[in-house]
C-alpha cells in the first residue's frame, strides 16, 4: 500500500499526530463515523493508524486486520496495535457478539456449556440454551392449548390475541350459536380498515 511514499506526504501526516502521557498518539485531523483518523492518500481516504503502522513496522499481513490493544480508535502509535483475524478483532471487542462470545451463562442463569446447548447451533458458533428453549416451548404450547378448542372442550377460552372470550366480550353467531368471536378483536379489525385512531 505504502510502497512510494515521499518525505513530504510522511511530514503532513505526522504533524497531525498528538503524543498523550498514556502512550497514545493521539491523531487530530479528520475522524470517521466510528472514531478512527483519516487521511488522504494518493486522492484516496485512508485510516491513519494503517498508514502509520505500516510506516513504523511494515506491511499488514494479507487477510489481518490492526486491533487497538489500548481501545482508543483515534490512537495511531504501532505499538499499541496488533495485526488479528478480523474474527479474533470482533471478539476482542465490545459490540454484542463479543459480549455474548464472553458470557458464561444464559440470561436465566444456566451455565453455557456444550451439554446445554444444542449441537446444530454449536457447530455453528452459537449457544443456543436447552433449558430455556424447553420452558419457552412449554408456555407457547400451553398459550396454544388455551386459545384452542380440545377434545373435551369443544369451546375456546381465549381468542387468539389472548382475549379472555366470555361475558361482553363474545360475540356468538351462526345458524345454531356455535360461531364464538371476541369483541374487541373485531372492533379492532374494523377501526384498522377504517384507519380510525
């Protein structure tokens, strides 16, 4: 990338280059939308960390990226960056696949293991708990069961919203009064053809 580069492009660039105490060097020109320095190089945009460490160390290996060990994006000093898989940059990070990539358990609290979880997901990269899966089908299956009709039971209990279908609130019609329909269901379907607030 940097393989011409003249004394006077390297001058301009590091004049725009801050030392911190903390080791940082700090770039105060141009900052893109995700904190990292810009400069303009050969008529293109370019992030000025890469350029300055492949000033300092050399190339980037083909298929790395640079990671901020010290997580200050607008820092351009080589030595606080490492050349990584793009995946071990993300997962060193703090964007939600890192964070969920460092959790050890489930948000209900079940440990994250490869015996609680299911194997497809796993293969895949991701945890997918058993427990919570059950519990979760369990309470869809029993919300089912109540907005159906069983065997025994050949009347509904709830429509399908979750409407409790019983007083002023059902509507019955048909030849012999077998149709059931909830009220506030129908009153909503009307208002939304109608566009009524």
């Amino acid at each position: 990338m940097l393989s011409i580069i003249t004394q006077d492009t390297q001058n301009r660039f590091w004049n725009k280059v801050t030392k911190k105490e903390n080791g940082c060097w700090i770039w105060i020109a141009a900052i893109n939308n995700h904190g990292y320095g810009v400069f303009r190089l050969n008529h293109k945009n370019m992030l000025a960390h890469r350029i300055a460490y492949e000033l300092i160390k050399g190339k980037i290996p083909d298929g790395l990226t640079l990671d901020h060990l010290c997580k200050n994006p607008p820092c351009v000093n080589p030595d606080h960056l490492e050349s990584v898989t793009l995946k071990e940059n993300i997962l060193r990070g703090e964007s939600v696949s890192a964070k969920k990539a460092q959790q050890t358990h489930c948000k209900h609290d079940h440990l994250l293991i490869q015996e609680n979880c299911y194997p497809k997901a796993w293969a895949k990269g991701m945890r997918v708990c058993k427990i919570c899966s059950r519990i979760t089908s369990a309470e869809r299956l029993k919300k089912y069961r109540l907005t159906q009709p069983s065997r025994h039971n050949k009347t509904k209990i709830y429509c399908k919203r979750g409407h409790l279908l019983s007083g002023n609130n059902l509507l019955k019609h048909g030849l012999e009064q077998n149709i059931r329909r909830c009220k506030i269901c129908k009153r909503l379907a009307y208002h939304n053809r109608k566009g009524v607030k």
